[in-house]
C-alpha cells in the first residue's frame, strides 16, 4: 500500500469486458513482453545478470487491474473481497493508495468504534448484520497459518438508544424493521429501563431500544439527456517527500478515499457538467470534524454499561475496565468546526457535551476529562448514508464512500458488496441498489431516521 497523493487520466468510450489495460493486452502480457525485452538488453551488455542501474522498489506498479484510492478500512476490506472472490486465484492485480501511512489523521483510528444493528433502512440492518458476525468469527476470514489468533478486542456491549415521548413511535416502527431483519432488539419501558440500568435517569424518556449482538443473522439474496460516457485509463500516484508522479494504468478505480473522496470524484470530472444534469451531479461527500472526548469517573456505569444514544444525540460507551468512557456528540449545522485542523475544542465538551452526560447519568457529575481528539467524517450531505457501487458515466470508477459515521462498522458487508458488483457486475448477498450514486440526480434520498 502506497502513501500519495494522485491524479486521474480520463478517457471516452465504454469499458471494456474483462480486467485488461486499456492498451488491449492484459497485465500479465506486458509483464512477458518486459521480461523478454531484459533478456535483449541483457545478452548485449557485458557482465552477468541483469541489474537495473537505479532501485525503483518503492515505486508502485506500472499496472493494476484495480486501484483502491483510501487505505482506511472502507478500501481494505474492498480489497480483501476483491482477492478473496475473484477466480481463478492471483487473477487481479489490486494495488491500495493511502496518503497517511501512519493512520494518525485516518478515520477508521479516530472513531469510537461502536457497532449497531438500530436503523430504519433494511439495508443498514443487513449491513451492519453481517459485519459484526465477520467481526466474531475474524479468524475464520483473516487468520494466517502458524501465526497466532487474531484479537481485534471485539467486545460488544449492546446499543441502547432512548427516545422522548415525540420519537417512541418512530422507534417502535424501527425495531419492527429491525426484528424483521434478524436483528435482536427489545423495546424497554423507562421502569425497566431503570431496573436493568438503575445508574440512568429516565426523565425525558418515553422508551428505549436495547439492541445486542446476536449469535447469528439473517441475510435473504436479491438479485432522454445526451451524455458522454467516460473512462479512467490510468491513476499518476505522487510519491512520498518527491514531486515525482507515477502513472499506473488499471481497469477499474475504487474511490474509498472516505472525507476527501469528493475531491477524488472531481478530479475524474465528476460533477463537473451544466448544473441540473446527470454530468453535473457531485458526489455530495465532504470533510466534516467530530471530537472525541475521554474521561473518568470512579463511580460511573458498570461492565455491562452498552453504548448509550441520549435522545439529545450526546453518547457515551465504556472504555476498557478502569472507569473510562468515550463519548460526545454532533454539532448542529451552526456549531460545524473548521475542518482545516484537527485541534480540540475542549469548551464543546463542557457547553454542550457534559450537562446532558450528568443529567442522563447523575455520577458523570464528577468525572474527569483526561483526554480528546479529534477525527474526520466522510460526511454526505444528501441523506446522511452510503455511496456505493459504479458511476453512471464514469464506467470504472466503483464508490465506497460517504458513510457519515457508520462507515467503520458496515465495512466488511460494504467491502463484500463492491467485490460483487466490480467482479459479477450486480449485488449478490444485499442488494444495495438504493444506495447507487443515481440517486443523487433523481433525488431519491435513503430515508434513514437512525443516524448519530
């Protein structure tokens, strides 16, 4: 996986069947033309084996079949799926471009980390369904022979989301959804809620919804305006600490760059037509910053606290077994931080976070921030949900993108879903149709009621 930034060649005309070049040969064509043209050279020269006068290992490949632009857990679990499905074996070449090798400004590192099976959308349920059952049984999908098991410290808690009397109805029609999807969700009374958790104050509550994880799930199969269509004929990937630019021809390109995949769609000319048209549609992702805030309380929740959804929208889970918890929340419209920076406004916390944290739970009152951070959202702007599968004119370039906080825990089943689409040309085990980049242009937004 590289560390870059990149530029893309655009060309017209339809894509071609099959993961070949657009030169017409395949990948492993040009590697043999290659091979023999060293041999040429090296039967000229004097001396023994062939030695290239410069080293050019940090340099990505000239050809991809597919290149993954975003190497946070979006683009790898792309990537996985690709390899994992393709036949016959070693068949794609997949080449990930990341620009921050050390993950330290990266979402997926900068999350809380919750996972949930609470949404509106059937999709959703379905999606996050799978991804927790990936996440249990890890090993079974990612382990290495002779090495040891993997330990992602997957420790779910449950969800619980706490509705006032003006949301109870929406909630219980959510967790119809939900039950019909396999999830396990129970509706609680605030007399109930108050003896499974007596550490809450029900005030303001009409009803909650507890979700947990479940053991198994279950998943059913689905299976006028002139436009120009085009076609991503190569990537140029700049190296890192040079102003050198590598092309790498490829047939497809992923865009799971997550906050900055707007600005990746641009530079393949998406969004940029006569407004109103399909060629004027943008991909509505942008960077929005959240703030993540750690504290302690000695005599906080205890070991089965699950990860708890004030109706306000403030939340707050346990973290590890020391009296630690993580939490925070959104800000309105008004409130959005500058995103240029990732600094901390510790004020938010004490205007806007703590008093709804100490009036849920009365022991906040005396906790302690130790720390905070802050990370980015691939923000949608549209309807808050997932982009993901082609572009209707851009024919190669696939979306995973646009997640607006779910991202991390629909990542395996997302990953899963473009793999299906890129490889079988159609979505296989959910179909995802409803969250197709067209939707933009026809203004047919995922009505999800459940976003944090």
């Amino acid at each position: 996986m590289l560390r870059s930034a990149l530029l893309l060649g655009l060309g017209r005309g339809p894509l071609g069947r099959g993961l070949s070049t657009h030169r017409g040969g395949s990948t492993l064509d040009w590697e043999r033309k290659v091979s023999e043209i060293k041999k040429k050279i090296q039967s000229i020269l004097p001396g023994g084996a062939w030695d290239p006068l410069y080293n050019t290992s940090y340099l990505p490949p000239e050809h991809a079949d597919v290149v993954i632009v975003g190497g946070g857990v979006l683009g790898l679990s792309v990537a996985y799926w690709l390899k994992k499905l393709e036949k016959p074996r070693g068949a794609i070449r997949v080449l990930v471009v990341e620009r921050d090798h050390t993950y330290s400004r990266a979402s997926t590192v900068l999350s809380v980390g919750g996972i949930r099976q609470q949404f509106s959308v059937p999709e959703n349920v379905q999606l996050s369904l799978f991804s927790v059952d990936f996440l249990r049984n890890i090993n079974e999908y990612l382990a290495v022979v002779d090495d040891p098991p993997l330990d992602i410290q997957f420790n779910p808690s449950g969800y619980l989301l706490l509705a006032s009397e003006k949301g109870a109805a929406i909630m219980e029609n959510n967790v119809k959804v939900q039950r019909q999807e396999g999830a396990k969700v129970c509706l609680m009374s605030p007399e109930q809620l108050r003896n499974k958790f007596p550490w809450i104050n029900t005030e303001g509550v009409a009803l909650a919804s507890y979700g947990f994880v479940s053991s198994s799930h279950h998943m059913e199969t689905m299976s006028g305006e002139e436009v120009n269509l085009k076609r991503i004929h190569e990537v140029h990937v700049k190296i890192d600490q040079s102003l050198e630019y590598q092309p790498v021809e490829c047939a497809i390109v992923i865009n799971a760059a997550g906050a900055w995949s707007g600005q990746v769609a641009e530079l393949a000319g998406i969004g940029k037509g006569p407004p109103g048209t399909l060629q004027g549609t943008k991909l509505p992702v942008e960077l929005r910053k959240r703030y993540v805030y750690l504290w302690h309380c000695p005599q906080g929740p205890g070991l089965e606290t699950p990860f708890v959804i004030d109706p306000s929208g403030t939340y707050f889970r346990r973290e590890g077994l020391g009296q630690n918890y993580l939490g925070g929340c959104s800000p309105t419209e008004e409130e959005e931080p500058d995103p240029g920076n990732l600094e901390v406004d510790h004020d938010f916390f004490q205007d806007k976070v703590w008093p709804t944290l100490a009036q849920r739970v009365p022991a906040f009152e005396s906790l302690k921030v130790r720390s905070a951070w802050a990370g980015y959202y691939d923000y949608n702007t549209f309807d808050q949900n997932g982009v993901v599968g082609p572009h209707p004119l851009v024919l190669n370039m696939y979306f995973a993108t646009g997640f607006s906080g779910h991202g991390l825990q629909q990542a395996p089943a997302v990953g899963r879903a473009v793999a299906e689409m890129v490889l079988e040309g159609h979505f296989k085990t959910i179909n995802l149709s409803s969250f197709l980049f067209s939707r933009f242009y026809l203004g047919e937004k995922v009505q999800e009621r459940n976003i944090i």
